[in-house]
C-alpha cells in the first residue's frame, strides 16, 4: 500500500500546450507533473504509474472530457484518484454534467493560480484524510476481534465449569441460584463478545457462507422451538409457515440462516405484550441453478417509531440512550442481520406501525445443488475429504469446551455432520434417534460414563440383531495399559489421546469411517493413536507420578518421608479391607466413604493411576452403580499390590 | 514472648501468646496426617484425632484444664462423626465455657480449618458463611496455602 508521504504526483490532460504551461508554472514547484496531450496518451502514462491527482480538460479532439474520464473510472486502480475538471467559463452545463459523473470538482477557466492551488491542496489532503481513517478503522475491527477472541476463551472455561458445577448434587438450593445466575452474566458476556466478534469479522469481508444440504422446514421448527418457553411465559403465539414451493433440501447455510431468524424472532418477541409472532416463509423466485426465499417475521408487538426505522441497521444505532434504553441488547444483532442477509445474495427490510406491530422481512438465495469444497481442504492433501463431508459423528463430552473444540476440529478436517451430546444419558438418546458413522466418546463423565454407555450400545445392537456396530472412539487423558484394557472389553474399538491432536484424529477417522461401501473388520493400530509423551504416568508404567514424589522426598526429607509412607501403607490396608467389605455388601454410602477417603491418601503419596480409580469407584458409591463396583474393584487389588511394590523399592 | 500480638489482615482473632501453640489436627487417614505434621512442625506442640467424637473429646478437655486448642485442622468427611458435627460441637463447648467465665479473657476462641475435598465445596461455604469456621482449604492439601492462610491470621509469623 501507498503511503502519503511521497511527493504527489499529479496528471495534467490537455490538449493545449499553451493551458499546459499554465498549470505548470503554478504547480510544478510542489508537485511532480505528468502530461498527456490526449486521451490515448493518457490512458498510457495512468497504466504505468498511478497519479494522485488527475486534471483533466473537458474540450479536447478524438476523446473528449468526459469521454476520458469514463475510461478512467473503469480501472479499478483509480478508483480512489480525485479527479478535476478544467472548463472554460461559458459552460455551465458541462460542470453540473462533471460533477454528476463523479468528478470531485471543477476549474474554471480564465485559471485563478490561487484557486487552483488551495483546490488541489485540498483535494489531496482530502485523499490521504479518508486513507488514514480507513486504515484505523480497520486496526480497530482486528483489535477488537482480538480482544474480543481473548475475553471469549476464558468464558468459555467458566461457564463450562460453572455449568459442571450446577450438575453436582451437593450443591444448595442458594448456591444453586448464584450458580444460574452467574451463568445467565457469563452467558450475556458471551453472547455481547460474539456478537462484537462477528461484526468485525463481517466488517472485515471475512465471513464466507457454507454451502451445504439443510432441511429448511426442520430449521424453521427447531428454531422456534427455542422460543416456545419464552412465548408461553409472555403468552403469545408463536407459530410458523412455509409454502409447499419451497423445497425440502437446499443447498446454503443453515447456521447463518438461523442466526439471522434467531435475532429477528428474539426482537419479535421481546417487543410483544401480547398477540402473536409468526415466521412466513415462501418462494420469491427461483431459476435452475437457485432459487430466492423469502422470509417475514411478524409480530403485533409495540412497533418502531419511524425515526428509528431508519438507523435500525446501522450499527450501535443504540448509541442514542433512548433508543439503548427501550431496545437493550449489544447494538450489533440487527447491524449483523443486515450483513449476513447481504452475503446470502438478499435485502432486509422493515414495516411497522407503533402500536399495532412490526414485519422484518428479508430475501435469501440458495443453490438447488451441491458445489464443491472450499479450497481450504484441499490443503489436507486426503482424498477422501469430499467422503468425510457425508459422515455424520457424535461428540460426547460432559466439558462444554471440550465438545466445542472438538465440533470445530471435527469442521476443519471436513466434517460437516457432528452432533453434540454432554452426558451418557443424552448420547444413548442421540444414538437411539439416528445412525452415526462413528462415536468419540470421552470415558470419563459424571452418572454415565463412556464406558458404561459403550456397553449399553453394544448390547442394544446386539439385540437389534441387524449386525450394525457404530465404531467407538475413546476419548481419554490416561492411556494405560489397564485403561486401554478396560476400554476394548467395554467394547469400545480405539483410543484418542487429550488433548486431540489433528492429523493423529484425521487418521484414526479414515481407519473407522466407512468411505468405502461395505463395513470391514478394522483391526486398531492403538500406537498411532496414543502419545505416551501425554500420559506421563504411564511413561514406565509406574503407578506413582515419580518426579511430584521425589520432588516432594526432597522437600520433606527422606525420613519423613519414609514415615509418610508407612502411614501411608496402614491406610492403604486398613481402607482395602473396608472397601472389599463395603463392595461384599452392596453398601453404595459405604462404597462412596471408604474410596473418597483412599483416594486422598493415594493423592498424598501421588500414586495418580490409582486415585484416578478411588475416583471411579467412589462415582459408583455416589449414583448407586454397583454393577461396576467389582470389576473395579479388581482393577484396584491390582493397582494396590503394584503401587505397594513400588513404594517398598522407592523405600530402600 | 514467642512472637508478639499482630492485629489480623481478615477476620481473624488477634492473639497474644507465651507460649507454644496448641494445634489439633483431627484426620483418620494417617498419611494425610503426617503431611498436616509436617507442614505444621515447628508452629505449636501437635495433637491428633481419629475421628469427630475423638477430637470434640479432646477439645473439651482441653478446653476445661484451661488450656484450649488454638488451631484445629478438621477434615470434614469422617467415620463416627464427621467434622461439621465436631465443628458445631466445639463452638458450642467454647460458649458454654465462656458464658460459665471459664474461660480466661485473654483467651479467645480457636482458629478452625476444615479441610475438604473439591466435590463438595457447599459443606465448607455453608460453614464458613455460618460463621463457625474461619476458613477451609481443599484437598489435596497445599502446604503454601495453608500457611500462608494461618500468616494472614496472625496464627504464626
């Protein structure tokens, strides 16, 4: 990009040498000058080096004024170059002409020297003013993105956390409410952010629109049906139609599509008393390639003055306190509307009588048929990136950030089809409901987890009798031997590593996603999966974490830490013993006791496999599944005897 | 004087003490015991409990041969009687003892730590808010947390 710091460059066209010596004699000192003597000449010198300024004289042969100055409009690197008619005196028809066909302003003849030097000097300082805005405002949209990406993270760790935290039973009714409340702030925050986000994001021209299949009539339900609560708390009716021309698929996207409905919808409903507000959606238009949809929400809510129809798009309109005051929100969700509805190739617009109510209406067009991929996959050098696009696969997490990653990392690697579900419960549904191509299951999860719901579905399908098997893919932060031991006899078929790694995913979803006909017996190649460097515990296979325990020897002094550990060995067998009594009788209380107070010391002397496993057991005593209870505890006679073992050697 | 009397940071008592101080540590698994021991070693003669019934045992008596417990280190969950049930227990012993003038002016009420696993914060908040302890630290226990809570608290210096 040009900098203003140059010595401006201005073009004189004219095709009278005696005119040309004029301009020269007031110009040349504080300018360097070009000239051209006719059109054609003209053109030549602009291809070669683009002007700062252009004057330009109306009567010339062959190619006159006017003539010149459409040519020039037409190449785009002179879009921004403030051009100057010259004219003589007598033509007042010819100034109102030029000005109407863009130029910035006129000169006219006998030529005044102060005149046209204060209107170039202007002129150009005009060119680099609107330069300079242009560029800090542009610095300001990536600062703001910036910062905005930055307050995003965070948040979204605290609402994940906040939410886990609401889960746990043990929480009060009070705590409970601060709880909900503290959620409905962040959730606020987060939607303010967002918003800022895709507004400058819009601003910016970095918003590209899939294009994919969707079922709009699907879209308009489940849209609506976020609503329903909110309409019947307000009582009012909240319905939605669609014309039978309208098709069932269509190509476009559907996210977008239902972000522009949500805050239209949202609006429509939050400025109704009472009454109702109705989504009409019909065909305005189609051709073989696409076709136009239009859509109108209408409520019969409180209306919009008609001062305020006017700036409604623009953003931060709310900039006027009043119109914050009634409307509320971030300012930016109708500016966003707008946007958004421009990329989809249509207008918004709006009617509305105080009053009686409002309609915001707009026109979006989508294709009949599939185009292909953005050229962004292509960059994964895999072939079958076209085929992943058609697999459809299930996240299971009970961590918000952790299925919105992998929802995103899943996109990135072409896979448009993920569904989301946050515990065992609603990943059983979700599996019940439709086919998937392929699970990632995280195993740990409070009330239900991975392992659990893998055998639930093994065994439905075994009863279904139908032979399906949908693969499971482990989702797990340790990757030990007793782990990956556990996961395949729950019938789980291989293993992720956390955190996930891209291309590691990419592979472990071409060896398990059918992208050729027919289901093959795939034997798990588990190496490529893991990354033992991630699962430091499992290094050695040691069942203690060896530097947080040598570490801490130093610290305390090997004395003291032998008189840890021997402590540590009572507890050890003192709570072996009440835990095989508790598990003996089905004591699920018992059960919870006796592994929360193991795992504390198993935490104390950092044996991490095994506090990892008090941790399951006393998940068991907590929801009451015994069914698990002995295998577990298997699991922990193993793991005890080991850990002892090590810490006898660790002794001497 | 061992160290001189240091008005609190937060709420805790000021304390003017010749000296050792008595601390109490009431946990039954004795591996976490003896990491308590030695994060404490040094800062007061050190007592321990089992369990609920066995410290509030000790605390009364403690309390009734005129010299109280300054700082008990209480885990919550534990067989018998678990530590919010020792812990109401002993604010009530120390009430009827001061009430009864038993207990001498100088001598304020002791510092409570209950110690608690991450799983169940509302317990601790719920006694803390309720004013009967003065703080809770979470399992697995932070040396420099605790420390640093008892420093701010003129407990040690």
């Amino acid at each position: 990009m040009t900098d203003g710091a140059h010595r401006k460059r201005i073009l004189i066209v004219d095709d009278i040498p005696g005119n040309i010596k004029v301009l020269m004699e007031i110009l040349g000192d504080g300018y360097d000058i070009s000239i051209a003597t006719s059109g054609s000449t003209a053109l030549q010198i602009v291809a070669k080096k683009v002007p700062d300024m252009i004057l330009l004289d109306i009567i010339m042969p062959d190619m006159d004024g006017f003539e010149l100055y459409a040519k020039l409009r037409t190449m785009a690197s002179l879009r921004d170059v403030p051009v100057i008619f010259i004219t003589a005196q007598s033509e007042p028809e010819n100034e109102t002409h030029g000005l109407a066909l863009g130029a910035v302003d006129f000169i006219a003849r006998p030529i005044n020297p102060a005149v046209i030097l204060a209107r170039v000097k202007t002129h150009l300082a005009l060119k680099d003013a609107q330069r300079e805005a242009l560029q800090a405002a542009h610095a300001k949209s990536q600062y703001l993105a910036y910062m905005s990406h930055e307050i995003r993270s965070p948040l979204n760790g605290i609402l994940g956390l906040v939410g886990l935290l609401a889960k746990r039973k043990s929480q009060d009714p009070k705590s409970l409410q601060f709880l909900e409340l503290i959620e409905q702030s962040g959730q606020h925050l987060l939607a303010v952010v967002n918003d800022i986000l895709d507004h400058s994001k819009i601003e910016a021209n970095k918003v590209s629109l899939e294009n994919i299949p969707f079922n709009l009539r699907e879209l308009l339900a489940k849209t609506l049906d976020l609503f329903s609560l909110s309409a019947k708390e307000k009582r009012i009716k909240l319905g939605w139609r669609c014309t039978d021309a309208v098709p069932a698929i269509i190509f476009g996207d559907p996210n977008r599509l239902r972000q522009v409905l949500y805050n239209l919808v949202a609006n429509a409903i939050k400025f109704t008393k009472k009454g109702r507000v109705d989504l009409e959606v019909g065909m305005a238009g189609c051709c073989e390639e696409s076709l136009t949809v239009q859509f109108a929400v209408r409520d019969t809510g409180i209306g919009i003055p008609p001062d305020v129809l006017n700036v409604l798009f623009q953003p931060f309109a709310q900039a006027d306190a009043s119109i914050a005051r009634t409307f509320g929100g971030t300012g930016l969700g109708l500016s966003i509307c707008a946007s958004l509805v421009r990329l989809m190739g249509g207008e918004i617009q709006v009617e509305s009588r105080p009053g009686e109510g409002s309609c915001f209406s707009f026109t979006a067009t989508f294709s009949r048929s599939f185009v292909p991929a953005e050229p962004a996959l292509a960059n994964l050098a895999t072939p079958t990136a076209a085929i992943l696009g058609d697999c459809r696969i299930l996240v299971v997490d009970d961590i918000e950030t952790n299925r919105v990653f992998l929802g995103e990392l899943l996109a990135t690697l072409g896979i448009r089809q993920v569904e989301l579900a946050c515990d065992g419960q609603e990943a059983l549904a979700r599996l019940h409901e439709q086919a998937f191509d392929l699970v990632l299951m995280d195993c740990h999860m409070p009330v239900l987890n991975g392992l659990e719901v893998t055998r639930t579905l093994r065994g439905q399908e075994a009863a279904g009798g139908k032979g399906a098997r949908t693969p499971v893919i482990a989702l797990t932060a340790s990757i030990t031997e007793t782990d990956r031991a556990r996961c395949f006899a729950a019938g789980m078929d291989d293993f992720l590593a956390k955190p996930v790694d891209a291309q590691i995913l990419l592979q472990v979803l071409h060896r398990w996603l059918r992208v050729t006909p027919g289901p093959s017996a795939v034997e798990p190649t588990p190496d490529l999966a893991i990354r033992p460097d991630l699962a430091p515990e499992s290094a050695a296979g040691s069942p203690l974490d060896e530097t947080a325990f040598d570490a801490e020897s130093r610290i305390m002094g090997k004395e003291r830490m032998d008189r840890l550990v021997r402590a540590f060995f009572q507890d050890l067998e003192r709570n072996m013993v009440a835990l095989r009594m508790a598990v003996a009788a089905q004591d699920a209380h018992k059960i919870f006791e006796v592994a929360h107070a193991l795992k504390g010391c198993c935490g104390a002397v950092y044996a991490t496999g095994m506090t990892r496993h008090c941790e399951e057991m006393q998940q068991v005593g907590k929801t009451g599944a015994l069914g698990r209870a002995t295998p577990l505890l298997e699991q922990l006679e193993v793991e005890h005897a080991l850990l002892r073992k090590t810490l006898e050697k660790k002794r001497t | 004087m061992r160290y001189s009397a240091k008005p609190s940071k937060k709420n805790g008592p000021e304390r003017l003490r010749e000296e050792k101080m008595k601390i109490l540590i009431v946990e039954d698994q004795l591996s976490i015991q003896e990491k308590l021991r030695f994060v404490l070693e040094g800062h007061g003669s050190i007592d321990t409990a089992l369990n609920g019934r066995e410290a509030v045992e000790a605390f009364c008596r403690a309390l009734a041969n005129r010299s109280p417990y300054d700082l008990v280190l209480m885990d919550i969950q534990m067989p018998e009687m678990d530590g919010q049930t020792a812990l109401k227990e002993m604010r009530k012993a120390e009430v009827t003892m001061s009430k009864a003038n038993l207990l001498s002016w100088d001598k304020k009420l002791a510092f409570i730590v209950m110690v608690t696993s991450l799983e169940d914060p509302g317990n601790c908040m719920e006694a803390y808010f309720k004013g009967r302890c003065n703080g809770y630290i979470t399992k697995p226990v932070d040396s420099r947390e605790l420390l640093d809570k008892l420093r701010d608290n003129g407990l040690i210096p």
